[in-house]
C-alpha cells in the first residue's frame, strides 16, 4: 500500500516539475548545429544610417480648398455673423481670428469648422465683443 502512495506521489512531482518548466518557459529542444551555433558567434551587421534629406511639405492646395469649405460653411449657417471672422490653415489646423459677440457664436464657429473634412484641430484666436461692443 506504501508503494503505490510512493509511486504516484513521484509521479505527480515529475508532472508538476514538467508542467512548471513548460509554464515557466523553459523548452526543451535538439542540441543546435554548428551552423547555428557559428552564426550565433558573429557580430551582428550594423544598420545602415538613416539620412532624412527633406521635410513634408504641407499640401497648400488641400489647406486652401479646406479653408474655402470652412469659410463658405460659415457664411451659408443662417445664425452665425461672419463678417468679423477669418479662416487660415496650415496642414489641416484651422485657426480662427476677429470678433465674436456672445460665447454662442464663439461655440457655434468652432462646431462649424470641425464639421468641415480635412479639420484636424481648431485654433481659436477669435475676441469676444460682449453687446457688440
């Protein structure tokens, strides 16, 4: 009866001694090749360097068909006066400048631009005029 207690309690230790190495990522494998084994004593090849030459150049046709679209946008919105306000753009950032006459149209202007696509980000450069001031 001892016996077979021994017996399986060895059994079980070899298994939790296999399971943990396979757990804890320990592989057990064919010995390696003089092959792999000379390659792997080579000094790693250097990276060639990387030489940028150039800067991306901003797409000035796209930025001026996005500031046309945010303009006309803001013209054609029935609510908002957009005689105090102009559009410029540089590489999709929309930047916002003149007068405005309540914190709404400072909203509202903002919600139109981002609506227009192309918009990556809208700077607000605009002055609140409290009454028209």
């Amino acid at each position: 009866m001892f016996s077979s207690i021994n017996h399986r309690f060895r059994l079980g230790a070899y298994f939790g001694a296999y399971l943990g190495a396979v757990l804890g990522g320990i592989v057990w494998s064919s010995p390696l090749s003089a092959d792999a084994v000379a390659r792997a004593a080579q000094p790693a090849k250097s990276l060639d360097t990387i030489l940028v030459t150039a800067k991306r150049q901003a797409d000035a046709e796209a930025d001026e068909e996005v500031r046309g679209q945010v303009e006309s946008a803001l013209h054609a919105d029935p609510f908002f006066n957009d005689e105090h306000v102009t559009v410029t753009i540089k590489d999709g950032v929309v930047t916002l400048h003149g007068i405005v006459f309540d914190e709404w149209d400072l909203r509202a202007v903002k919600r139109i631009a981002w609506r227009i696509p192309g918009v990556k980000r809208v700077v607000n450069d605009l002055e609140i005029k409290l009454g028209g001031e």
